[in-house]
C-alpha cells in the first residue's frame, strides 16, 4: 500500500475541497482501489466509513476522518445494522460508493453454480441492499441543487463482455443497469448516480502476480493505446469528482476509464 497516499500534494494545493464536510460510505475499502478511494474522499475534506469484510487498514494521514467498519454484505441482515451504525459515527449520509466485488472465471459450460452465485451475491446482490439501505438517509441529505451521490465501480466488461468470464462480466452489466435505474427512479428526489468502468488497473494484487509470473506491465498492456495499465487513483479521482458538485449534471453514467482499451 502507497504509505503516502492520504499527504498533501502539489496537485492539490490552492485547489477547493471538492467534498469539504461530507460524509461518504466506502465498500471494498481494503481493497487497493477501495484504498485509495477512501483516500482521496479524505483529501477532498470528506469523512468516510471505510467498509470491508475484513478491518481495512486506513491510510496513512486520514487520521479520524476514516472510520473503518467490519461487515460482510453478503448477509442480507446486516445492512440496515451497518447503515445505523455509520449514521451514529458521521452523523449523516450524502455519498455511497460501492467498490466491494469479486471475480468469478468461466465460460457457461465451465463455471461453477457456487462461483456464479458469489458472484451475483457480492457484485449485485450487496449493491442493491445498501442502496435500499441508504437511501432514505441520502434523500435527507439531498437539499436544493445539493443532490447526493451514489457512485458504484462496474467494468468495462459490464458494457463489452470478455470471453470465458461470463459470471463477472453480467453481474457487472447488471450494476451498470441497477445503478442507471437508480439515477431514473429517484432523480427528482435529488439522487445521483452513476457508474465507472474500469479496464485494466495496476492494484497491489495486479503488481504481486505480475512479479510472481515474472511478467512486464507492458505486456499486459500491449492492447491499451496508452501503453500502461491504470492506476488507482485515477480512478479514486474520478470517483470524488462524480460525488461532488462539479458533476451536479452528470447522472446515470457508465464512465469508462481504460486508456482507450478495446475488448474483444
């Protein structure tokens, strides 16, 4: 993990918070995108309730403006308690990001029933509990043009398929529409939401199994214009940007952030 990733930065400094004062929900918050979301809210001047099913570490820097929570969102009866809980710590709720999600390989005839159910359970299941959950704590936040913001990390194989990964790549696909179902439904009532759909991203698990194999980012990224995988806090940027009032307008989105990667 980036040790430094909650410091001020150059890139920062002179520039408004974008999320001064708001209290934000972060799942998958121990993985390395979750990490530097929960990061980059807390450099933005936002609270977080960092959530994972193991304690997430929180970053370095963030001191008390990141609270971690244990919860595992795969059972459907902890996430009105989870939703409380967060509410009695921040004192209110005006973003959710769901991060939290898994990876299941197999084409129809390979994968196993359990891998799919997982995979449905974590990627879309947990998606549309919590936001069940939170919603009424978000529509009491949602004042005037000061909407709130539910932001969830889909893939860009939610919006073109790979091959072999036909659990992954459907549930993702189902966020995606859960998510531009939420920004319909519940626009009026000052909600927006939107999805990012990342490609190929150099997390901490990427970097371990690139050393392990022995293999060069650039040959994972032979097929990314780009020439490099992205890194996660690019996408953590993007995140804080469509939870905040810069992105007032921007509702029901599946923003993709590939480096120009096409697939298939």
């Amino acid at each position: 993990m980036n040790r430094r990733v909650c410091d001020s930065s150059a890139e920062h400094v002179g520039r408004e918070l974008e999320l001064a004062g708001r209290k934000v929900l972060v799942t998958g918050a121990a993985g390395g995108i979750g990490q530097a979301i929960v990061a980059a809210c807390v450099r933005q001047g936002a609270r977080v309730a960092a959530v994972d099913r193991v304690m997430a570490p929180v970053p370095d820097g963030c001191g008390d403006k990141a609270v971690p929570f244990v919860a595992d969102l795969t059972d459907p009866g902890s996430t009105d308690s989870l939703i409380a809980e967060v509410i009695t710590e921040l004192g209110d709720l005006e973003g959710l990001v769901n991060c939290a999600g898994v990876m299941r390989r197999g084409d129809l005839l390979a994968i196993d029933l359990a891998d799919w159910s997982a995979a449905y359970a974590v990627n879309v299941d947990a998606v549309m509990r919590l936001c069940r959950a939170a919603l009424p704590a978000l529509f009491a936040s949602s004042t005037g043009n000061d909407t709130a913001s539910i932001v969830t990390i889909a893939s860009q194989w939610g919006l073109v398929p790979a091959a072999g990964h036909i659990a992954y790549n459907s549930s993702k696909a189902a966020v995606v529409s859960l998510t531009r179902s939420l920004a319909r439904d519940f626009g009026a009532r000052g909600i927006r939401a939107n999805s990012i759909c990342p490609g190929e991203i150099l997390t901490p698990m990427v970097e371990s199994k690139l050393a392990t194999t022995g293999t060069k980012e650039s040959e994972l990224a032979a097929a990314i214009p780009l020439g490099r995988l992205g890194r996660p806090r690019e996408v953590a940027e993007l995140t804080t940007f469509l939870l905040s009032e810069r992105a007032s307008f921007i509702s029901g989105a599946a923003i993709e952030i590939t480096g120009a990667q096409q697939v298939g």
